[in-house]
C-alpha cells in the first residue's frame, strides 16, 4: 500500500557540512540501489534517494542535503525521531558487466554510494568518480574504499583530487580503461555532458534523473517527461542511454509544481 | 469502421473508453501516451487561468479500494496549457478540463482553448478546491447552471459537465446541467472528501487533511449516479469512478453511460489497461453478438 509507514531515525551520520544520512530499520526486500523512498516528516513529502541498503542488518539509509525548508527540518531532528517512509519506487540501478564506471557529483553521490556496494559486493569492478564543489562536500569516501571499488575524487576547487568537474574525470577514467558500462547521478548538466561522452565511447550507461514529484505512485503526472510522456517515478528515475535518447527534455528543462517550465542552465 | 467505434456530441471516438481528467494529462507528452495505449479520447488535467502549485505533500495516500487525493488543481495555467495543446498529437479527440471560481473565469479559459480541443468538461466538482471553485459550484444547482450557460454562450465545441456525487440529489444538479446546455454530463468525480490518520502520530496524512476517494471503492456509488441520471436526462453520460477492467465498463454501459473515462486504475495497471480493457470489451461484444457499443448503453433499464 502506498502509505507513509512510521520509523524512528536509528542514528545519524554527519558525511559534510551540508549532508547527513539518516539510518532506519526496515525490512529489506528488493530495494535496489537507484530507487528512492517518499520521506514525509509530517510537514510535507519529497522523495530521496536510498543511500545504504544493508540486507544482513536490515538497515537502510536516506542521505539528504540541507537546501530548503523541509531538508531543514529534516536536519533538525535526532535519532529516535520519526519520520514516515513510503517505497521503494521507481526503477533503480540495473547491475551489469564486470567492469563499470560509476559518476556521481554532488547529492548524486547518494544512490552512486549505494550501488557501488551492492556491485562490489557480488564481484563486479566499480570505479567511483566522486564530484564535489570542494573537499569537504566529498561524500562517502570511507564507504567506497571499504566496498573495495576504486575511488577517483575531483573538487571544482581543486582542494582534493583532480581540480574540475567530474566528466573531466570521467572521461580522462574512460581512455585509461575499458568499461562494460557506467551509471550516473548528479546535475543534470553533467550528466548531459556525461552522456555525450558515453555516446562517442559507445559504452551502454545509466543515468538517474530528478523531476518535482508529488504522488510518486504514478498518477499526478507532475514527473512526467516530452516526449513520450513517462513518469519518471515509474518508468525512472533510472534510464538508460536508448531511453533517454527519447527523453527529448534531458538537460534542456524541467517542471516546477506548478507544471511550469525552467531551462536547466 | 470497428465494433467499438461511437459517436459522442458528434465527435468520433475509436472506441469508448477516455483517459480521466486529473489522472497524468497536464503535458502533451503524458496525453499522446494515454492515446498510444488505447484511449479513444483524452482528457486533460483541469488547469485555471494562473499557474497553481496545488497543496504541499502529501497530497495522495492509498486506501483500501483506492486512492484518496489532495493535489488542489495544480496547474501551470491557460497560457502555458495551450502550448501543451498545442503539441498533441491529434491521433485521438481531445478534451480540455477547465476550472474557475465564477463564469467569467470559465468562459474567459474555455474561449481562449476552443481552437485546440474538440470539447470541454467543466470541472464544477473538484472536492477539494479552494476558493469557490470545484463542488462548491457543483452542489448548487443555480450556479452549476449560470456558468454552464456562460460557457455555452461563450464557445460552439461541444461542453461536458463533470458532477460530483456529493450532493443530496444528483438529478437535480444534473437536469440543471443539462438545462442550460450541457451537451453531456461526466459523473463521478472523487467521492467525499475522505481522510485516513496515521495511527503511531495521530497525524491526518494528506497535508489538507481530506481529499477526493477515488479507485474501485467508488464504483457502486457511481454506477447508481448514472443510473439515476439516465432516466431523467436525455443528454449523453460519461461514466468514469473506478474502473478497473472491461466488466467495470460493461456495468456503467448497462447503467446508462455512452463512453468511460479510466483514471485511478493507471496505478494499478499502468497504461497498459487501455489495452486490456479493450480486448476483453471487443471479445465480450464479439461473444455475445453485439455489433455496437450503443447497443449495450442502458440495457440495465429494460
């Protein structure tokens, strides 16, 4: 049933100035790695990302960056609090090949995070771009080395690693090596660009996009995408290169709540 | 020409089956998909004359049977809206949902779409709107009529009513509807409104706290409101309230609707259920011998 299903925050981890992951019990089933949860905190709803899925100690994780009104008050709370959770949704990660790149920048590190655990964890080679605007933004470095994937980190600043955007890194990982296929969340500009890329190495790819959500169960249309009209709740919000191909509004716009369009600049 | 072609206030339609206001419908995108799938017909999400972010979260929860929702009309407004018309496909008819607080406004939003849909359904039951608009227009007959007749006055493309059933007598509202020139009537909008409370906080879950019942819980009480209308009302009926598969549109044929409209029931099926309920209606016709749609309209008042 899609209702909001009442958990206490287990503990609570600082990962940066600006982000932190909020652990609960709960029973893991098929959560997969690229779906997202409706998190409601009794003021409002908006869908996360899963960060951590932990089938031994049903566990899972929802890391959230502090940029409005309700990841404030999410911010705000401490373990014991309460917090309603509805999902899994959407369509996550498909796992593939024995090599694969994952990119993730910025709060895209989230569902990156998650992936390149459940990868590593059954035998697939994950290489991690890890994008950040300055070194303390980096996220989840301990978790990657831990899982064994290898970690590449850059900073707009140049504070850690490469200095630029992860696409440069990116792209500088895919002439050094061969990848069976690549997944990626982040900004959707640097996915556009990461998807060109993706293109003229002609590696297969995922890419998880974020659209203003409302029901998240498939009716309101508030995520639907030109031109084929899919729900990216649904059909999303992971999809591969062929499919969003198809999406004709990827990297060029998107909806407010309203239905109205912003360019993505 | 196929069994399941019909002919609505003139405008023909492939087969009977519409997708439902509310439901996807507020881009051209969502709306060719619906007619990809199988819709004779879409209508699309109601909008007004200014852009509308509706309520905040959680505006939809499930409950047994359905769905009930709290969106509050969010729409991006007429100006935006027409360039989504603008983009439709036009493989099958289209119909523009308006809403407003007075017939000015409606008459104002249905004239500057006329040239982009086939019709228009008014949205006088919307359960949970604010500001004068929605049921609160749709349960007083006077005013019901007073903008239906502004509408009529105002544009030469066929208008549907949309009723709510939470009034005392739906007849009324309708034979009102259809005095001041409805051409045809849609009946259920969401039933209610309802509400459903978290049991560890206590909390209402919908931020509003109430909102439209929708899905298959509501199917009963609409198949009786169309019944009811049929006999005294001789416009045609959209049915549309939980309709799930093809017997639920054979029940609202029977009951006296000419077509359906499917909404809730996407999140169940997904698009696909256009398809499904399709073949099970054109295999069901084919077995029993029917050559057309009109023949089942009503059959449950022989």
């Amino acid at each position: 049933m899609h209702v909001p299903k009442i958990v206490k925050i287990k503990r609570i981890i600082e990962e940066s100035p600006t982000v932190k992951t909020f652990i609960f019990d709960w029973e893991v089933k098929n959560e997969i790695p690229g779906q997202f949860m409706m998190v409601w905190n009794l003021h409002d709803e908006k869908p996360m990302s899963i960060s951590m899925i932990d089938p031994l100690k049903n566990e899972i994780g929802i890391s959230i960056k502090n940029i409005g009104e309700f990841t404030g008050q999410v911010h705000e709370l401490t373990p014991g609090d309460k917090l309603g959770l509805r999902g899994p949704y959407g369509r996550g990660f498909h796992i593939a090949g024995s090599k694969v790149l994952a990119v993730g920048g910025g709060i895209g590190m989230a569902p990156i995070v998650a992936f390149s655990e459940e990868a590593s964890r059954i035998g697939v080679d994950v290489h991690v771009v890890s994008a950040a605007s300055t070194m303390n933004e980096l996220l989840f470095d301990d978790r990657i080395q831990r899982s064994r994937s290898k970690l590449l980190t850059c900073t707009d600043d140049g504070s850690h690693g490469l200095c630029g955007f992860g696409t440069d890194l990116a792209e500088k990982a895919m002439s050094e090596d061969d990848y069976d296929m690549i997944v990626s969340c982040g900004p959707e500009i640097m996915m556009k660009k990461l998807f060109e890329m993706v293109e003229k190495f002609k590696i297969p790819a995922q890419f998880s996009l974020e659209r203003y959500m409302k029901c998240g169960m498939g009716l309101c249309g508030q995520c639907c995408v030109d031109d084929l009209g899919w729900r990216v709740c649904v059909e999303g919000p992971v999809f591969w290169t062929d499919e969003l191909k198809m999406i004709t509004e990827f990297g060029k716009y998107k909806r407010d709540s309203s239905g109205v369009k912003h360019s993505i600049s | 020409m196929t069994i399941l072609e019909i002919k609505l206030c003139g405008i023909k339609m492939r087969n009977p089956t519409m997708l439902a206001a509310g439901i996807l419908g507020s881009t051209a995108s969502s709306l060719n998909w619906a007619a990809r799938s199988g819709a004779g017909a879409v209508v699309t999400k109601s909008f007004g004359l200014s852009p509308n972010k509706g309520y905040a979260n959680p505006t939809t929860v499930e409950v047994t049977g359905g769905v009930i929702n709290a969106i509050g009309l969010s729409n991006p407004g007429v100006d935006n809206f027409k360039d989504e018309l603008l983009k439709l496909n036009k493989s099958v008819p289209a119909i523009a949902s308006l809403y407003g607080a007075n017939p000015e406004e409606f008459s104002e939003i249905a004239t500057r779409v006329e040239g982009l849909v086939d019709a228009l359904e008014l949205n006088v039951s919307c359960p949970h709107a604010i500001g004068g608009c929605g049921s609160a227009i749709g349960q007083d007959p006077l005013l019901t009529a007073e903008i239906v007749g502004s509408v009529k006055k105002s544009v030469k493309i066929p208008v549907f009513v949309k009723l709510t059933p939470n009034v005392t007598d739906i007849v009324e509202i309708a034979l009102h509807a259809r005095d001041a020139g409805a051409d045809a009537l849609t009946m259920i909008n969401s039933l209610g409104p309802g509400m459903r409370i978290d049991i560890e906080t206590g909390k209402p879950i919908l931020k509003n706290k109430f909102g439209g019942l929708s899905g298959p819980a509501i199917k009963p009480v609409a198949i009786r409101c169309v019944y009811d209308v049929f006999d005294s009302v001789d416009i045609p009926i959209i049915g549309v309230g939980g309709i799930r598969d093809h017997e639920d549109v054979l029940e609202f044929l029977y009951a006296g609707a000419s077509c359906v409209q499917i909404g809730t029931s996407i999140m169940y099926e997904g698009m696909d259920i256009f398809g499904k309920i399709l073949n099970g209606l054109e295999r069901f016709m084919d077995e029993k011998g029917y050559g057309s749609v009109d023949e089942l309209v009503g059959i449950a008042h022989k």
